[in-house]
C-alpha cells in the first residue's frame, strides 16, 4: 500500500489540495480558481473565505479518485502567508481548520507551514536546482519578495515597497477590460505588443527593494488617455517587471555571494515573463544560475505544503526510530 500526504492550500485566488508520497513524489494536484466578476480586481477576505469553504470539499473529492487504496499518513496546511509570526489573512484559516480536522479523523499528524514555503517547496519540483543555498524570487498577487534559503533558514532580502507584482499585472489588465486574474490574458495581449522601456525602474536600498506604484499609474493612464494600445502597454508592463526583478536578483546576488536562483509564485509562470527575466541577467553575469518552477506549479498550489508535510513526517519517523 502507497503512503501518502496530503496537503492544502487556500489563498486569496485558489482553492488547492495536493498529494505526495512519503518520500515526496507527487500523486496529484486539484485546484480551483476563486470567482472573480468581470471589473472586479479580487475579493474580500470574507468572500474568500465563503468560497473556500464550498470549493474545499470538491477539491478533496477530486483529490480522493488519485489515492484510492493508498494510507495517507500525515496531513500538511498553509496556515499563515509568510513565516513572520504576526503574518495572518482570513483565507487561510480555512485549510488549516479542514486538514487538522483531516488529521484528526484519520489518527495522523497534522502539520503546519506557510503559504510563501509552499511556493518555494512546489517551484523546486523538476526545477533544475542545484542541493545548497539559494536565492528565492516570490511573485505574485500578494508578495513580492527576495528571500534567502540557507538549509530551513529562509530569510527576506528584499522586494517591494508598495504595489506586488500580481497587483500590477491584474490592476492593469482589468483596465482593459479582461478578467481577473489578468495574467494569461495580458501576456497574451503582451506578445502582440512592443516595449520601448518606458517604464522606469525604481529601486532603493541598493537594488534591493523596489517601487511598482508608479509605473502602474502610468500605465493607467496611457489606458485612459489611448496613448499607447493596449498590446504595448501590456508588454511594457512585462518589460518592467522583467527589468525590475533582475534588479533585485543581481543586487541579492552581489549582497550574499549566492549563484542559483528560484522564482516562484503565479507571476513566474509566465513565458514571457521567465524569457524576459532571463535574459535581463544574462547580460550582466552569465554565471548566475536561474531556475524556474514548472508552470503549473508556479501558480498557488497545495504541492508545496504536501512536500513539506512529507519531509516533516519522514524526519519524525526518523526521529521515533532513532
């Protein structure tokens, strides 16, 4: 019989539920975008949570057709967004209630991680990465963040002052009309557009922080004056944020002397995003490595607390055999 473990994860865009096995091969991964109306640019806390309370179940009635016949052993949830202690929203108190009362059903341990490790814990599968230190690129409608992963240390670096990066992608593609999220559709908007770079890039602190605000208000006001149309102005925005978050990586590089990188989160599993992004670093060091999730874990998922959830359960294992 296969052991596994499941994990979940419920932010402020998806309902997710994810199996691994014990050893940390991936089963399954089951998810579901929250509703969102056309002009609308997210949801209140509150509307999270409802959602996640009637999309949970489905999820783990999706999840149960891949595990049939096999012992789940240990549960993992994202409780908390970040590691920080005073790090809290709403929505994520519904999968960390579902999987302790999982865990409690079933007689096995309930584990508890974040929803910012789960992105760098999914973003590692099938990734490239080399074992050792890494710098770890956090992208998305809720963060934006350079951290440091020395062994189970993770530790920000950087990132931004105001706007994240998701916010910008989706505050300027519902100005034009599309459906939030905007991601996929801006991109594809963006790949039929030019970039001239007209955008400017603002950093402090040494390249490590950075300011998106402002190139967002400019870019909606090209929206609202026609200025440019709406396929350059979405590649400018992707422009940008290429621009900007090699600025980060190179100053996270040169401040800690760490040579691979990782970028996550939704904004990360954009084509054009990742070629834009990389070539960016590669004119100015070649020698430093970037890595990116697969697409379809870079977006929120439950991989990662299902990945975290297993290790944590093979170190007590070894822990009681020891």
């Amino acid at each position: 019989m296969r052991q596994v473990v499941v994990g979940l994860d419920t932010s402020c865009y998806t309902t997710s539920a994810a199996a691994v096995t014990a050893d940390g091969q991936v089963v399954a991964s089951c998810r579901k975008l929250l509703p969102v109306k056309l002009g609308e640019r997210g949801l209140r806390q509150s509307e999270g949570v409802f959602i996640h309370v009637r999309q949970l179940p489905e999820r783990l009635e999706e999840l149960r057709e891949f595990i049939r016949g096999d012992e789940i052993v240990a549960v993992c949830a994202s409780s908390r967004p970040r590691d920080e202690e005073e790090s809290y929203m709403p929505v994520f108190q519904v999968g960390d209630a579902q999987a302790r009362g999982l865990a409690a059903m079933l007689g096995v341990p309930y584990f508890s991680s974040t929803h910012q490790r789960g992105h760098v814990a999914a973003a590692m599968v099938d990734s490239g990465i080399a074992p050792g230190d890494l710098l770890a690129v956090h992208l998305s409608g809720g963060t934006t963040e350079l951290l440091s992963l020395r062994g189970e240390a993770l530790s920000l670096l950087g990132g931004t002052l105001d706007l994240h990066a998701g916010q910008v992608v989706d505050r300027v593609g519902v100005a034009l009309g599309l459906p939030f999220p905007a991601g996929p559709h801006l991109e594809e908007l963006a790949l039929r557009g030019h970039a001239e770079a007209r955008l400017p890039v603002s950093m402090a602190e040494g390249g490590l922080r950075c300011h998106l605000s402002g190139a967002e208000s400019q870019a909606q006001r090209w929206i609202a004056s026609g200025t440019l149309s709406a396929e350059d102005t979405a590649m400018e925005v992707y422009d940008l944020l290429a621009r900007t978050v090699a600025r980060l990586i190179l100053a996270g590089a040169a401040k800690t002397g760490i040579r691979q990188v990782l970028i996550a989160g939704g904004v990360a599993s954009s084509a054009l995003f990742r070629r834009l992004v990389t070539e960016r670093i590669r004119k100015s060091d070649r020698g430093l490595r970037v890595c990116f999730g697969k697409p379809e874990y870079s977006g929120d998922n439950a991989v990662g607390a299902a990945l975290i959830g297993a290790r944590k359960y093979r170190e007590m294992m070894e822990k009681a055999h020891a």
